[in-house]
C-alpha cells in the first residue's frame, strides 16, 4: 500500500492531516488523547487488490 499523510496537531488540540493513498485495502488513522478517537476511516467497498498500482486514487484532508 502506498500512502502519504502530513499530519499536525496543535497545542490547542486542533489536529489536520492531508494525504493520499491507494484505494485498496481498508484503514483507518486513530489519535489518543485520553482515549483513542478516529480520524480518518477509509472503506474499501468495491475495490480490490488491483487498486494498489500505482497511481494512488484517494486524496483526501481532514480538520478538527
């Protein structure tokens, strides 16, 4: 699986992260704070193995 993710959380508690990835297979991204929260969930429905060539096909940015 390729994938690149910039990932910054402020003092504050904001946290941003901006990526890309292959479509292929599911995942997530998980920040703990006290306990764990999910950031990011990536479902793979209706792709397949075939998505992991090259080039990634997900781009994606979250803020909170």
């Amino acid at each position: 699986m390729d994938y690149v993710y910039d990932l910054t959380i402020y003092k504050s508690g904001v946290t941003m992260i901006n990526g890309s990835h292959d479509g292929y297979p599911w995942h997530e991204i998980y920040r703990y704070d006290s306990s764990w929260k999910t950031l990011y969930t990536y479902s793979a429905s209706g792709s397949s193995p075939t998505s992991l060539a090259p080039p990634m096909d997900i781009d994606f940015g979250y803020y909170q």
